[in-house]
C-alpha cells in the first residue's frame, strides 16, 4: 500500500504554491479512483488548505451530496470559497441557507453576488420577494437585472405582470426584450 505521509510530504516539498495545489488534486483524484476515499478526502483537504477556492466548493459540494447532508460544514467551505471569489460557491452557499431557512442571511449573499457583476443573483432574489408576494421589491431586482441586459429577468418580470393581470406593462417589457 502507498504511504501517504510519504506522498504528503513529496507535495509539500514543491517550491510552487499551484503545484503543490495541483499536486494535491492530482492525488486525491488519484486516491478516488482507486476507491480509497480517506485518502482522496485527505488530499482535497490538503489542497483546501493550501489554498484552492475551487476545492473548497468542491468540499462543499461533497457534504451536500452525502445521505446525511452536513449543512454547517458545507456552508463553511462555501463561506471561503465565495470569500476568494468564486461565484458559485456563493450560490451553493445561498441554497444551503435557504434549506437552512437563513433567508435573510440568504438574501444578502444574493445581494453582494449582485454587487459582484451576477445577473442571476438579482433574479433570485426577485423570486424570492414574489413568492412571499413583495411584489415590488420584486420589481425592483427584475429590473436590476434587466437595466444591465439580463433578458432573463425581463421574462421574469412580464411573467409575473401576467399572473397579477396586469397585461399593460407585461406588453410594455415583451416589447422592450
């Protein structure tokens, strides 16, 4: 059997950073594939640690999909990786809270991945507000969303004039996109 103290430390005798990350992956996937997941999540650890936000997503992913989901863990990992910019661990983060019934907590993720250039944020966080029927702070993200081309939130928003019958402006967007 490999020793894995023995590879560990052949990673972290690499002078480079993004190898040593690099590295780290290589052998978790490695260890994966040989059916030995202690060691593969042993690896991905290491890597997290070292810096990749990529893996901390990764991580987060992994929790989510075990049977018994570990929400606190998986928020965690996503929390960092969100941190050092990665856009859809923000997401994930924001549908963990969401299972978590943090919604606030939620909402204000979805707002700083808005602040962040994420189109998407600001039509979630308008179907958010129409299903609690705060219609106009609905509005209000949809159009976020559309003012920067977003045509998705435009569908969005002349979708839901529709379902309040308010046929006028549902027009008034469909002739706009």
């Amino acid at each position: 059997p490999l020793n894995q103290m023995t590879i560990s430390m052949s990673v972290l005798t690499l002078k480079d950073q993004t190898q040593r990350i690099n590295k780290a992956l290589e052998l978790a996937n490695a260890f994966q594939n040989l059916g030995d997941n202690k060691a593969a999540d042993n690896f991905s650890l290491q890597a997290i640690c070292l810096g990749s936000h990529h893996e901390m997503k990764t991580m987060g992913d992994l929790l989510m999909m075990r049977t018994i989901k570990n929400y606190e863990q998986a928020e965690y990992w996503y929390k960092r990786a969100f941190q050092q910019g990665n856009l859809q661990a923000g997401h994930e983060l924001v549908s963990t809270l969401i299972r978590e019934l943090k919604n606030i907590e939620a909402n204000q993720y979805l707002e700083s991945l808005f602040c962040m250039g994420d189109n998407e944020a600001a039509v979630r966080l308008a179907n958010y507000y129409q299903q609690i029927s705060k219609y106009e702070i609905a509005e209000i993200w949809f159009r976020k969303a559309l003012k920067r081309g977003y045509r998705k939130a435009g569908y969005e928003l002349a979708l839901m004039y529709e379902n309040k019958n308010e046929m006028t402006n549902a027009i008034e967007i469909y002739e706009y996109l």
